[in-house]
C-alpha cells in the first residue's frame, strides 16, 4: 500500500512539475506590442524603426532602435523582448518609439 501511494504521489510531483514549467514558458511568450495599441500610438511606436514618420518625429535616428535602448530588458540577438514601457508585453529589436534612451 505504502509504495502504491509514493507512486501516486511522485506522479503527481512530476505533473506539477511540468505544468509549471509550462507556464512559464508561456509567460516568457508575451505577445508584441500592437502599433495601434493606444499607449503605443502615442509614443510614436513602430516594430520597424525605418518606417518612422520623420515629420512627426524629428529626433528619431536610424541608429535608435529598441535594441540599443535603456528601456529594452531583451537579451542581445533576440528578434523581441521586454520593455518597461510597456509592461506585459515584447517589442520588436528593430523598433523604436519617443521613449527612447541610448543605453550608456
């Protein structure tokens, strides 16, 4: 009997195990920021730091991107990753948006 329920209990352990790595997997996944995302409209955001509009902002360089930003927490290399502007989600590498910040 003992054995019949630490066998039932370490499959349980193993289970867990894996649904929690699961899901943090799926955290890690976060979905990129939409350009028509209302916070993102107003920082000028764009996934693709070529395709910003010039007129409305002037400062931007092509050099800037969000890779290259204080703001971005991705690792290097990475098509995508965190940003604190943007809490719960990932921007693209080669975006940018007004908020930007030359990492020093």
């Amino acid at each position: 009997m003992k054995h019949s329920n630490r066998r039932v209990f370490l499959m349980q352990v193993a289970a867990a195990g894996s649904a929690l790595t699961a899901a943090g997997a799926a955290q890690a996944q976060a979905p990129l920021v939409n350009e028509k995302d209302p916070q993102a409209m107003a920082l000028g955001y764009a996934a693709d730091s070529s395709k910003v509009d010039a007129k409305k902002f002037p400062k931007h360089a092509a050099t800037q991107l969000c890779s290259n930003c204080t703001l971005y927490t991705g690792k290097a290399g990475d098509a995508a990753g965190p940003c604190g502007i943007f809490p719960g989600k990932q921007v693209a590498a080669k975006g940018w948006c007004s908020a930007y910040v030359k990492k020093g």
